[in-house]
C-alpha cells in the first residue's frame, strides 16, 4: 500500500499516511487538530526548490501535477 504525505491547511502539520491508492485523492485529517489535510505531491515537492515551494504548489498550481499519483512527474514542467 502506498504512502501520501500530507499537510494541514490549518497547523501546517505534515505527516504520512498510508492508504489504498484508490483512496490516493481523497483528503485527509490532521492527526493534530483533526483539520483538513491536503496531499503533498512528493514527486513534485522533491523536484521543487525547497521547503517554502510546499504552500505555492498546494495553493496554486497543484492541479497541474495531477499526473503525479500515478509516480511520473514527467508532465509537471520541472
Ligand atoms: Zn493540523
């Protein structure tokens, strides 16, 4: 079973989860705050330049690293 990590919307906690891959774009919940919890596209984030590339990506220009649940993060731009 694969594992997401995930970022909370409200206190910025990260954290793994492991779940089925059918369940992969389903939101999470902050195992903190119990807040909703968006995914980290890893393949992306390990491309970008650093820790503060986290929030833009989630905010923004996530949509366009769709591509990434399946591993391949060849269509992303970066
Ligand atoms: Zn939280």
């Amino acid at each position: 079973m694969p594992i997401y990590e995930y970022v909370c919307g409200k206190c910025k906690n990260k954290f793994e989860l492991m779940r089925p891959f059918s369940r992969s774009q389903e939101g999470a919940e902050c195992p903190k705050c119990y807040g909703a919890s968006d995914r980290i596209l890893s393949a992306c984030y390990a491309k970008s330049s650093g820790e503060n590339g986290i929030h833009d990506r989630l905010s923004g220009t996530g949509s366009s690293c769709s591509s990434c649940s399946s591993g391949n993060c060849s269509s992303c731009g970066h």
